[in-house]
C-alpha cells in the first residue's frame, strides 16, 4: 500500500519564516485548580515578535497503518517523517478538543547544547501533543519519547501544559550537535500556587524521588557532570535553571523582571523583593511558584498579563524616556552603549512586539467541547480584547486567519489591533482611557454571557451534540467578528477625536491640551533658553498666537 505522507506545522510561526530569529520574547503564568476563583486550570502566552498570526482550527482526523507525517521547516520543506498514529485530535490553535493547552517560553540556555541535527523543534512537539493525547502527563511523556526516538532541534524551551486537573512545567536543552534525544525536567506545580517563566529556565532544585510531581529524563545530572556544568563531588545542590540556563545580568533584567511583576501582584502580602532582577549582590532567586493572597478570576488573569510595572520604580509610563504622554513603549534595540557603558530598557509583560497572546480555561466538571475555553488576543496585550474560543468549536473568525506584516488590512483583526496600538502612542495617557473604557465592555460582556452560553450548550450537548458545535462555533465567530467591527470603530473615533494634537470635546470642539508641566520642566532644562520669549513692555502690541 502507498504511504500517505502529512505535514505538522505550527501555522502562527510557519507564517513568518522571514522573520523566525526575533521569535524568542514570550511569558507563561500558569494557575492551578486551587488558586482559581472557580475551579479552573489555566494558563498563559504571549507569542512575542514581530510577526503576523494566523489562528488555526485543526480538524480531528483518521490515518491507515503505516502512514507518516511530515516535519517540515519554517519554509516548508520537509526535513524527515515520522510514523502517524490512527486517530488525531481537534485542535484549536493551542488547545484540543480534550481542553489539554500547551505554551512556552525559550530560555535558550548554554548554545553548544543545541543540536542542528536533532528532527523536532519546540513548535512540532506541542502540535504534536495536542494532536495525540488528552493530558498534561501525557503530553510531557509524548514530547520527550519524540525526541528521544528522533532528536530535539531547538534551544532550551519551557513548556507551560495544562489539563482540568493539573498544571506542568517542563524544562528542555538538547544534547549537542549529532547527540541523541535532550536533557529535561518536568515539576507540576502544587495545587493552589501559581507558577510562571518568562525565556529564563526557571527549574531549580527538584526531587529525584516524586514521580507523581517530578519527572526527569535519566540523563539530567551525569550529563551536567560530564560536561562540566555541575560537580557532583561539591556542597552546591544540583539546580536545573542554573546549570542550563547560568543567570546573567542581562537575562535577569530581561526574563526575571517579568516573572517579579506577576507574583508581586499576585501575592503583595509577601513583598517581594526586586532585587534580584536587578542582579543585586547575594539577592535569592524568586521562588517557582507563590500562593496568591487571594483565589483568581479570569478577569484577574487578564490583567495580569497586562503590565508595564506601573506604580513601581521600574513604571514605564513614568521618565523623560516615556515622553510628554507617558507611553510604555520602548523602541527596539533594548539595549544600548553610550561612552562604553551599556544600557538597557526594561522589558515588559505588555510589549507592542507581541503576535498574539492566549488565556486557556480547562474546567473538569464541564463537557470537554464547553470546558475548554481559548481566549486568543491578537497584538499587544494591553490594548487587546480576549474572545472565546470554545475547544469544541470547529472554525475560526476569518479575520483572525487573514493578513500578513507587509500589507495594512482593516480585514485583519491582527492589523486592525496593531493600529489602535500604534496611534495610541501619539497621546497615550489621554487614549488609554478611551481604549480600556471599550475593552473593559467587550470582555466584560463575554464574562457576563459566559454562563448562559454555557448552559444552553450544555443542553445541546444532551439533545443534539451536532446543534452544540454549531451554536459554539457560531457564538465564538460571530463574537470574534464583532470584536474587530468594534475595535475598527474605536480606532477611527481616536484619529477623529485626536486628531491634528488636538483633544475634541463631548461637542467635537478641538481643545488645546498642550504638554504636562512636569515634561515642559524637562525640555526647558535641557534647552533653558531657546523657548524664552524676552520682556518687552508694550501693551498695545498684537498676539499672533
């Protein structure tokens, strides 16, 4: 018989093979069952980088006996096959039908660890998983017998893996060029905590005796020892981040900057400390996972994933580097040397180079097809709206499949975020309000339906599972669409209302808004005599301003 041959892809990082290199900023939170408001396992993304994604439904899908799958590069050339297994899972981007999510972040780690010959990159093993199992524990054992069997490619990676009961972190490097297999570890994180990484390993120490919590592939403490990362014989105890992924200055200024944000927001009661990020000497590193002070909504995960250290002394709305409205954006390169000395600008959680970013809900008292909710936010998230993606839908809002990063499109949902992300940076402190006023209608609508929606579904589900998809299905993509209609309006109401450095009034009356005085103070000390007008008495004399 004749061998079907199937390709896998990654479609949101297929799409930029132009621009792969700068895919490597990205933050995960991971919450547990016990530290949600109601239950629910979730967890984070943000793709970050400069790129256009396209949102892709996945159909499930049947093979024969001896078919194989394709592994393809970032162009599309097939690099090798691996066998195809019988029967293959829905997938709505990142979540499959079995509300299994899967994320990451790159950490990169020690370089001469990379393995150019190795078959599966990070973006292979996580479609792979989502295609083939239905749980966290599952997916760590499908993605690492992967790579054992065919080799790892990619630089180190950590994978955020959620199910309806549980959320894992499993940490990766390959072996070195022509090596077999990679070196990893899995922890899942306790109940009731919440955990996140943001491209720096974050696995410290990790017990060798806990399979129900900690698995580990054989080779993760004689192949430090043989390559000199890590001295059994010494008093040190064995950590994974540090022996993998050495923190540095810059990585944790870059990485664990973030990960400070979230947990100080997510528990203040325990103060914790910035020292470390800003590599301050003996400072501890920050735990693996923090108890929230209080038990967290969706609402509050959104938030979360929305920051830029405001009311910190790192609050990148603040400074003469904010300018007269105080953006949070920072323009690329982040770092920079003047007169030898280098410097570098804070790194966010909310950054305009961010593709798309994604909150998974897996609920286990739920209907998998109604439990597993993807709520998928294109560009920045800061200044996007999170829309539902139910797990047992079975088509995408077309605006979240279209565009590409050469071409301006109002039919893009992604171009038409990034426009209003944009020009918000004309006079963000006046924008902001404007923006956040309509995002916080948009998803607070979703959360208020989301109830009613689920209950008529579940109601579906018992009559007509058929009639279920479709009223999803339908729910997901007509809202999606709605989201961008609206989203459109917002950004041609601020070009009118703003237009020209102007601030129109409820009457559509321009009103001069001029600068904040505490920036004018700023520019006169810089040029303290260029904008004096001189004395000159003479009432009579005309204005022409």
């Amino acid at each position: 018989m004749t061998k079907h041959l199937y390709s896998v892809t990654f479609t949101v990082l297929v799409i930029v093979a132009a621009v792969a290199p700068q895919l490597h900023g990205c933050t995960s939170l991971l919450v547990t069952r016990g530290a949600s408001e109601d239950g629910s396992v979730m967890i984070t993304y943000t793709c970050d980088g400069e790129f256009h994604p396209h949102i892709e439904y996945t159909p499930p899908a049947d093979y024969e006996p001896g078919d194989s799958l394709d592994i393809t590069d970032w162009s599309g050339t097939v690099r090798g096959r691996i066998s195809q297994v019988s029967h293959t899972y829905a997938v709505v981007d990142l979540m499959n039908e079995h509300q299994l999510a899967i994320s990451e972040t790159t950490f990169g780690g020690r370089e001469e660890l990379r393995n150019p010959d190795g078959l599966l990159h990070y973006w292979d093993m996580m479609r792979l998983a989502l295609q083939r199992v239905r749980t966290a524990r599952d997916a760590i054992k499908i993605m690492t017998d992967l790579v054992a069997e065919h080799g790892y490619r990619s630089g180190g990676e950590s994978f955020s893996i959620a199910d309806t009961d549980e959320a894992w972190i499993l940490e990766m490097i390959g072996p070195g060029p022509g090596e077999d297999g990679a070196v990893w570890v899995a922890v899942r994180v306790p109940d009731g905590y919440l955990s996140c990484h943001a491209n720096k390993a974050r696995i410290g120490e990790f017990p060798l005796d806990d399979p129900e919590n900690c698995i580990y592939s054989e080779n993760v403490l004689s192949f430090a020892a043989e390559h000199g990362y890590y001295d059994p014989e010494s008093d040190e105890p064995f950590r994974f981040c540090e022996t993998y992924c050495p923190a540095t200055p810059k990585n944790q200024r870059y990485a664990d900057a973030r990960v400070w944000s979230i947990f100080r927001r997510a528990a203040p009661s325990q103060n914790i400390s910035p020292d470390y990020h800003r590599a301050a000497a003996d400072a501890e590193p920050y735990p693996l996972w923090v108890k929230p002070d209080r038990k967290l909504s969706l609402d509050d995960v959104f938030a979360l994933m929305r920051d830029h250290y405001e009311g910190t002394d790192y609050d990148m709305t603040k400074g003469v580097d904010a300018g007269p409205y105080g953006t949070p954006n920072r323009w690329r390169p982040m770092t920079w040397t003047v007169d030898s000395i280098e410097y570098v600008w804070e790194r966010p959680i909310s950054t305009q180079q961010t593709g798309f970013s994604f909150v998974s809900q897996s609920r286990s008292w739920l209907p998998d097809a109604v439990g597993g909710v993807y709520w998928c936010g294109m560009d920045d998230t800061y200044f996007t709206v999170y829309i539902p993606l139910y797990c047992g839908i079975n088509d995408i809002p077309e605006s979240y499949t279209v565009g590409n990063l050469q071409k301006f499109s109002w039919q893009s949902a992604w171009w038409v975020f990034n426009f209003v992300a944009n020009f918000a940076n004309l006079k963000y402190s006046h924008m902001i309000h404007d923006i956040q006023t309509v995002q916080g209608d948009l998803e607070g609508t979703f959360l208020a339906l989301q109830p009613s929606v689920e209950r008529t579904a579940i109601e579906l589900a018992e009559s007509n599972p058929e009639l279920m998809t479709r009223y999803l299905t339908d729910y997901s993509v007509s809202h999606g669409e709605m989201v961008v209609r609206r989203w459109r309006e917002l950004g041609e109401y601020l070009l009118t209302k703003y237009n020209d450095g102007y601030v129109k009034d409820e009457k559509g009356v321009p009103q001069e808004k001029g600068y904040p005085e505490s920036w004018l103070e700023k520019v006169l000390r810089s040029r303290p005599d260029q904008f004096r007008l001189p004395v000159k008495d003479d009432s009579s004399s005309h204005d022409p301003f």
